[in-house]
C-alpha cells in the first residue's frame, strides 16, 4: 500500500501515482494546466462564486452559463441529500405526533402507512411491476 499516495488512470489509460489530498488531486502536477478548460477565466470566476456565496451578487447578476452552472451544482447537491432529508423530515413528523397527538397516534400512523402503502403499490404498478 502507497502511504499518502493514490493510484488513478490518467487520460491516456496509464495509470498515474501522485500526492493525495490536493484541492484538484485529478490532474497532475505535470499537466499543463493552461489547457483545462476555464483556465483563462479561472481567476475571475473564482471571484465571482465567492461574491456569490457572500450575497454581495445574485444569480440575476451572472451570465447565463455561469448561472446554469450554480444552479446544476445546486441541484445535484439536493439530490445527493434527499434520501437523508425525507428520512429527518419522516423523524420530525414521528416526533411531532409522538408529543402533541397520543390519543390519536394509533389511528394517525394506521392512516399514514396506508396512505403510504397506496402510494407505493400505485407506483409499483406504473412502472410494471408484477408480483
């Protein structure tokens, strides 16, 4: 085992071993950097992602290439928290009932899971499901 090494393919299929833990650890350091794409506005852009996460721009200030940019790295980083986000929201709802509704909490989750188990089948169905 390479200690503080990885091993990654490089471009041309041979394989690479470098330092870890670089902030663009995907290109080496031998890479001529000014071929990337972006190199020539990386500075600038850079500046502007920064403006932007501080508030002192908004989307409406961007072009719209850089706009779509944010807005696709915005909604690939919902995507990869929506699994843990329904599973919070699904706790805070429990929670809720648990506190402020005992007496009807028996017949509030049978409704629920039934709801629940409709959507599913539903859903099941539509897509061919068979049993």
């Amino acid at each position: 085992m390479l200690s503080a090494k990885e091993i990654r393919p490089g471009v041309r299929s041979e394989t690479e071993i470098k330092q870890a833990g670089g902030l663009n650890s995907s290109v080496s350091d031998t890479h001529d950097k000014t071929a990337l794409i972006g190199s020539t506005v990386e500075k600038s852009v850079d500046a502007t992602l920064w403006k932007l996460v501080l508030g002192q721009i908004g989307l409406h200030d961007l072009t719209p290439a850089l706009a779509a940019f944010w807005t696709l790295g915005h909604a690939s980083g919902i995507a990869s928290c929506r699994a843990q986000i329904a599973r919070l929201e699904n706790e805070a709802d429990r929670l809720y009932v648990q506190a402020f509704n005992p007496k009807d909490r028996a017949k509030l989750i049978r409704e629920r899971m039934d709801a629940a188990a409709a959507d599913y089948w539903e859903e099941f169905s539509r897509l061919g499901g068979d049993l």
